[in-house]
C-alpha cells in the first residue's frame, strides 16, 4: 500500500499573517513617527527643519512602499501558489482516493 501524499499550504498561509502583521507593525511605525514628527517640527524651524523633513517625508514613502510591495506579493505570486496547491491537493485528494485509476501509464 502506498503512503498517503498531500500538499502542505501552511507556510504559505504563515507568511500571508506575517505580511498582514508586518504591514500592520509598518503603521503602526508610521504613525508613531508622524506624531514624533510633527511635535518636533511645530518647535523646529529654518534651513535645518525644511531639510529634515524632506527626508522624513522620503522615509514615510518608503514605508508605505512596502506594504505595497507586501499586498502585491500576496495578491499575485502568494495567491497564485496558494490557488495551484489548492487545486493539487483536491487531484491529490482524488488519487489517495482512488490510486488505481491515476491515469498513469504503468509499465
């Protein structure tokens, strides 16, 4: 008798939560350094300010950049995968069934 075969969707399904905590644990950083933010520069002002808040408003973008680039992963290549594994386990699901008729040529 054969050993059962499956497909295993679990770490797919882990790093869609782990993207889901880090896009979360990202604005949750942003938010966090907008408020710091805006209480230095309501006090801070002049060449030095205007400079610092170029680059704070650049590192807002890049942080904003990932969840974008989280959501498109888990959106196409994550679902995809997770859709392909879904399907294979339902034909795996059929075969353990039914492992006689695999369609097969059987030599």
């Amino acid at each position: 008798m054969s050993d059962f075969i499956s497909a295993d969707i679990s770490k797919i399904s882990k790093f869609e939560q782990d993207s889901a905590d880090a896009i979360q644990e990202f604005d949750d950083i942003k938010e966090t350094f907008n408020s710091i933010n805006s209480t230095l520069l309501s006090k801070w002002k002049g060449e030095g300010a205007d400079a610092y808040k170029t680059e704070t408003d650049h590192i807002l973008e890049n942080i904003g950049g990932i969840k974008d680039i989280l959501d498109s992963i888990n959106n196409g290549v994550v679902k995809d995968i997770k859709e392909n594994y879904i399907k294979l386990d339902n034909e795996l699901g059929e075969f353990n069934r039914n492992p006689d008729t695999s369609g097969g040529s059987e030599g």
